[in-house]
C-alpha cells in the first residue's frame, strides 16, 4: 500500500514539474482558480443584487456605482457576469462529468473485449459524432424544454464519443500488456481488469480530455443560453449575450463583459488542458527535456 501510495505520489509531482514549466498552462490555471473562486463566493463578490433593478438604465462602465456599467433593466453587469460564472462552472464539470462516464464505460468496454463489441460500439460512437452537437442540443431542448438539469444531460450525453474514441485506443494498448495477462493468470475477472487494473493507468488521458471537454460544455451552454435556451430563472453569460443583441450599438458592454468572460473560461480550460496533455505525454515530455536542454548548451548538440 506505502510502495503504491509513494508511486502515485511520485507521478503526480512529475506531471506538476513539466506543467509548471507550460508558462500559458499556469496562466490558464490562474484564470480558472479565478472563475472558480468568482463562482464559489458570488454572494460576498458580487457588489449588487444581480436580479435588481434600478432606474440607471444603460449606464455606461467606469462610475463607482456600478463599474462595468448596468443593461437595458438597470442592472449591475459586473455582478451579472460574477454570478454567470456558476452556471457556467456548474454546466461545464457536470456536463464534462456525464460524458466522462458514459465515455469511459464504452470505450473501455470497446477496447478490452475487442470483436463484434467493439464494431458495434464504435460504430454508435461514430453516428453520434456525424450530427453536429450544437444542432442536436437546439433540437433536445426545444422539445423537451429548458432548465439547468436539462442542459447539464443533453451536453453531458453529447459530449462522450470523443473520450470513448481516446479511452478505447487506450485500453487496445494496456490489454496485452504484461500486467494484464498475469491478472488473467491468477484469475482476476475481466470487470475487475477493466475498472481497477488498467483504468487508473488510462486516468492521465482522461484528466486531459475531460478538461477540455468543460471548454466545449461551456461555450455550448453559452451558444443555447444565446438563443435562448438556457435556464431563464438563472444568469447566465449565453443568456447576457441573448439580451444584449437589442442593443449593441447603444450599449456596447452588454455584449462585450459576457462575452469577454465566456472566452477567457473556454481560452483557459483549454490552455490547462494542453499543459495537462504535455505533461502527461512521455513523448512531450522528452522533446520538451530536449529542448530545455538545448537552450541550456547554447543549441549545441
């Protein structure tokens, strides 16, 4: 148990060395600590009610009162956007959470049993990927309606094929190795193999897709919110966008704050997920060793 703990322990400081060392990973960490920060304590960030509304219709950004100005209602954009942040959080880990479980299931079943299972299940996988996502989620919602739940499923059922494709690649490759044969050896069953033996050594690549799949789940959410199809009883950064498409040219930062906030999440969460990807890459881990080691030799080989 110690000699498994300390191995962990021992991967999870290398993957942190050559992360650390990604100057945009770290910069894409420190925005998404700083979304998440802005979601978890709304209520204590936010200065004003971001439901309330006043008679300073349209006021522009830049006065004490209200710093990024207020929309077409008089409310506070700055605390619309800081509440935004927790829908957008709550869909994204949630909705990259749905599609992580049913990705993994199947295509870790895919991979390990292989033959007709394998045909079958990626052959579903590959019809889900042929329907654009965004049309799809348009057609879910509008029939079966809105709110927050709905949208964490339909993005979450959505988002899966891609995590499948990379899980069953994954477990093609761990099946044969020798670890696995001795665990049929000795009698372990083919759940026990595909869940606790050969899973945890797929988890890197996991992490990575995952991470970039709150990106995706994101800027879908924010695409239905714009149309409407978001939570109406909840703010939203898509459903900012909605209402500030009236008033564009008289109220500029109604559409630019949301949608500022929409990209630095999707910008973020994917610069994390490239540094967790090269981190956790063997091969970029040695070309990016080779390259530091070059510059440290003045590009002498």
């Amino acid at each position: 148990m110690s000699n498994n703990s300390s191995k962990d322990s021992s991967e999870i400081n290398k993957i942190w060395y050559y992360f650390r060392r990604k100057k945009l990973a770290m910069a894409g960490l420190v925005i998404v600590a700083m979304i998440f920060i802005m979601a978890v304590f709304a209520p204590l960030l936010a200065p004003h009610d971001p439901h309330s509304i006043t008679r300073h219709r349209f006021e522009a950004p830049g006065t004490a009162d209200h710093v990024l100005g207020t929309d077409n209602m008089g409310r506070d954009i700055l605390s619309r956007v800081i509440w935004g942040a927790r829908v957008s959080l709550l869909v994204g880990i949630l909705a990259s959470v749905t599609g992580t479980i049913i990705g993994i299931t199947l295509g870790a079943v895919s991979g390990y049993f292989g033959g007709w299972v394998d045909n079958l299940l990626m052959r579903i996988t590959e019809l889900f990927m042929t329907i654009p996502r965004f049309v799809l989620a348009l057609v879910v919602i509008s029939f079966f309606g809105t709110g927050i739940n709905r949208l964490i499923l339909v993005i979450g059922f959505l988002s899966w094929p891609g995590m499948a494709r990379i899980v069953r690649s994954e477990y093609l490759t761990h099946k044969s190795h020798p670890y696995v044969e001795s665990g049929r050896v000795i009698g372990m069953s083919d759940w026990r193999l595909i869940f606790i033996e050969i899973l945890p050594n797929v988890m890197p690549q996991v992490v990575v897709v995952a991470t970039l799949d709150i990106a995706t789940a994101i800027l879908l959410e924010a695409g239905l919110g714009f149309f409407g199809l978001g939570d109406p009883n909840l703010v939203s950064w898509g459903g900012m966008l909605s209402l500030a498409q009236g008033y564009l040219r008289r109220a500029w930062w109604m559409s630019v704050f949301p949608g500022l906030a929409i990209s630095l999440a999707v910008l973020s969460f994917n610069l994390v997920g490239d540094g967790l990807n090269e981190a956790t890459n063997p091969r970029l881990q040695s070309e990016g060793f080779n390259t530091a080691e070059s510059k440290l030799s003045g590009g002498k080989t």
